[in-house]
C-alpha cells in the first residue's frame, strides 16, 4: 500500500503538482523543491507571499549537502544527534528554486525521521517543500480532519496514508548565523 502511495505522488511531484501530506511534525503541503512553478503554486494556495520562505525537507546529510553551499561542523554533531524534529536555516543554497529561497539568500532545511518522508524524498531524489495545510495567517491543523476544505479541493494530490500522531508540533528552528554561531529562533 505505502509503495504505491509513494510511488504515485513521486509522479504528481515530478509533474510539477502539489501535495498534502503527512510529516514528522504536522500535515503539509508539498512540492519540488527545485522547481519555481511548483513552489508559485505552494505560494498561491496558501494565499502567501512569496518574500515569506519555506521549509525544505531533505532526506539525509548527503542530499543537504548538494544543495548547501557550506555547512559548519557543529550542524553535522547536531543533525547526527538531534531527536526532535529541528530545523536548520542555512546560508547560501544552491539548486533550489528561486522563490523557495528567503530575500537574505538563506533556507530552512529539515531531515524528517519519518518512514514515509524518508521513502518518499529518498525515490523522488530531490528536496521537496513543507508548509503548513492552512492559508497563511490560519491556525495550523494538527490533524487531517482540521484541514481546510479550500485547501483539500485546490491541492493537487491528497496523499492517502494512515495519519500518525507521533509528534503534532512545529520543528525546533536553528539558525546558522554569518559568524557561524547558532541561534535557536523556536524551541
């Protein structure tokens, strides 16, 4: 069941399409990460401002590594490390699309720990996007059934898999500062 899952939303992704899908933290809408259509579409659902970025998801440290420029040593001891779901922002992205990457030319990356973001991310071979499944400036839906219907209507793709409620909660969210420190913007 799961591989057919993936297996047809890997084709909805590379066709440029958006989905609504299950993460580590909360549902999300999703597309190619590298591509600037796909990621206008994300924008235009959501009713949000391209100036505002999004999270990427990657599925391991090597995928990160192709599209960052420079990642600092004690990122690798904290993503080796790390239990909860953390985002990292990172300086200087490379290969993702445009309108994905923030006006001071940085990108939140996450590495999801579950089964099915790591299937899903490791056979499409690319990066793909994770917002939130709610217009901008709504609460966020923790579960299916609290996402809109505007948004379930307008997506592209509903991916149909067993909701997990391992963690129904935002990513911690670090940032790696131009001095190479880090900062945690949300615990």
């Amino acid at each position: 069941m799961v591989k057919e899952v993936i297996k047809a939303t890997i084709i909805n992704l590379k066709e440029g399409n958006t989905i609504l899908y299950p993460t580590d933290t909360v549902w999300g809408l999703g597309c190619d990460a590298t591509n600037e259509e796909a990621v206008r579409k994300i924008y235009r659902l959501k009713r949000r401002e391209e100036s505002k970025s999004l999270i990427i998801l990657v599925d391991s440290i090597e995928m990160l590594q192709k599209y960052i420029e420079y990642i600092p040593k004690q990122v690798f001891q904290i993503l080796e490390t790390v239990e909860n779901p953390t985002t990292i922002i990172y300086n200087n992205p490379k290969r993702i699309a445009n309108n994905a990457v923030a006006i001071d030319n940085t990108v939140a990356i996450r590495i999801p720990k579950n089964e099915f973001c790591q299937k899903l991310i490791k056979e499409f071979g690319k990066p793909i996007v994770s917002t939130s499944a709610n217009i901008s400036g709504e609460v966020t839906p923790k579960t299916f059934k609290e996402i809109s219907n505007e948004i379930k209507l307008n997506v592209d793709y509903v991916v149909e898999i067993e909701e997990s409620s391992e963690n129904i909660k935002p990513s911690t969210i670090l940032k790696i500062m131009t001095d190479g420190s880090i900062k945690t913007l949300r615990a």
